[in-house]
C-alpha cells in the first residue's frame, strides 16, 4: 500500500508524505530517493518492542529488544517524506539507499545502533544533535554565558509565543530535536507519539505525520548547523566526532571490557 496526497505544514513549509506497505510500492520509491540529486537525506527511526519484551521499560531503546517498526528518509530535492513500514518490508530492502547517499539522524548513535544490529552496512551518518552541541560550545564562552543570554531572550519575549515558551527550563539548555527546532526554526514541535505504540497495527495518521515531521525538521536544523559549523571553523572537529560513532556504536553492541576497580 503506498498513500499517496497525505499532507503536513510546518511553518510555512508544506510536505507530501508516502506511507508505504508493500514491496511493490518501496521498489520504486527507493529507486528514487538514490536517484535524487540531492547528497544527503533526513532520517529518523521509529522503534516497536520485540516479543517478550512487550512490558520491558528499556524496549524500544536497546536494538537487542526493539526493532525498527518505521524508517522515515526526506528527500530535499523533492520535498517528499517516505515512511516506509519496516514491520512489513524487509529492512536489507533499504541497503541501496544507504549506500548511495548519506543521512542526517538526531542523535544519529541511536538510529546508527538498530541499523547496524539489523545487518545494514555501509553506513554514512550524519548527526544534527552533534552538529548542535560543537556549534554551542564554539558561539558562547560558557554554559553560563548561553543561560543567561537565554533568559535574557525568554524575559524580553515572556508571552509572546516565542520559541523558548515552548519549551521548560530544562529543555531549553538540552539539545533534543524538540528544542534544537524551538530554536533555530521557531516551530514548536509536540512529541507526545514519540512514546506512542509504535509495535502493533494499524498506525494512525497522527502518527505517519509525526514520523515526517521529524525526517525533515532533521534535515532543516542540519542544513543550518552545517553552515553555522563552517563559520566558526569547526568541519574537522566535527568530522572527528562523526567518525567515532561507527566504533562507539559498535561498543555498544557487542560489549567491551572494562577493569571496574581500576575505574572506581
């Protein structure tokens, strides 16, 4: 099944969304999101519980207890967000797409973990939730410098539907999607169906929505880091950091030894 015309506006930005089903509709779409001109697509995972693991507060988290349930890539190019039902196609189906293009992923370990534990190679993240963590650390001399520039704008704004009244005291200092995009797009974003039944189906429409959303909020606030990156002479330091997140990930995975009295 691939439903065509659904619709989502964010700002002023209006996206058309597939959620696809079937082989016979994934085939031509993945055709077209290795064919696109475009070098790098947004992507975002929604994960669903493993059987046995349907009561486990950790399911949904840790790849050895969860799988990918829907796997979301937006095409800048196009403008098209794919949500493909990776609970009814065979995730390896997606291998081409990786290897043809690179991803941008919000805290990309995340979604970099399942993918690899599902046998996927040839992996080439990118990591807006990294990006946003070197460019603050690069704009402000310290945390306490961006508190207090941070409550200078919250009080001068109070009211006003400003980003920052979007969000509590915590989440503006975090670096979730949700505040990343409060502050560089000025979109409030709701994440209520993060935690949604991502395990069984039928999907609602509520949800197809919110998996696109993320895919391209994903790739807009990249785009603007990217440049903000650049500005402030950060790409090498960055690309280190992006490199440590195959072994890290690969850690995560597989274990490693550690010498805990050595390291208490």
């Amino acid at each position: 099944m691939e439903q065509a015309g659904l619709k989502i506006s964010i700002g002023d930005k209006e996206l058309k969304c597939f959620y696809i089903t079937e082989e016979s509709a994934a085939t031509p779409a993945i055709k077209r999101l290795c064919e696109s001109p475009a070098k790098t697509h947004g992507c975002d995972t929604e994960t669903g519980r493993k059987k046995g693991f349907e009561n486990d507060p950790v399911a949904g988290l840790d790849p050895y207890r969860s799988f990918v349930s829907l796997l979301q890539f937006y095409d800048p190019a196009t403008s098209v967000c794919y949500m493909f039902d990776t609970k009814r196609l065979p995730i390896k189906m997606f291998q081409p797409v990786f290897t043809a293009k690179r991803v941008i992923c919000h805290n990309a370990l995340f979604d970099l973990q399942h993918m690899m534990h599902a046998g996927l190679t040839d992996l080439k993240f990118d990591d807006s939730m990294m990006l946003y963590s070197a460019v603050r650390a690069a704009e402000y001399a310290s945390l306490e410098e961006e508190e207090a520039q941070l409550e200078q704008e919250w009080e001068a704004h109070e009211g006003e539907g400003q980003a920052l009244d979007w969000l509590n005291k915590g989440e503006r200092y975090g670096a979730s999607l949700r505040t990343v995009v409060a502050k560089l797009l000025g979109i409030r974003v709701d994440k209520e169906l993060q935690t949604s039944d991502w395990t069984n189906r039928p999907l609602s429409r509520e949800q197809i929505l919110y998996a696109a959303q993320d895919s391209w909020t994903t790739w807009e606030v990249g785009r603007i880091l990217f440049e903000r990156a650049k500005n402030n002479n950060l790409a090498k330091v960055y690309a280190l950091n992006r490199e440590a997140l195959h072994p890290v990930a690969h850690m995560i995975l597989n274990g490693c030894e550690i010498d805990a009295a050595a390291h208490r």
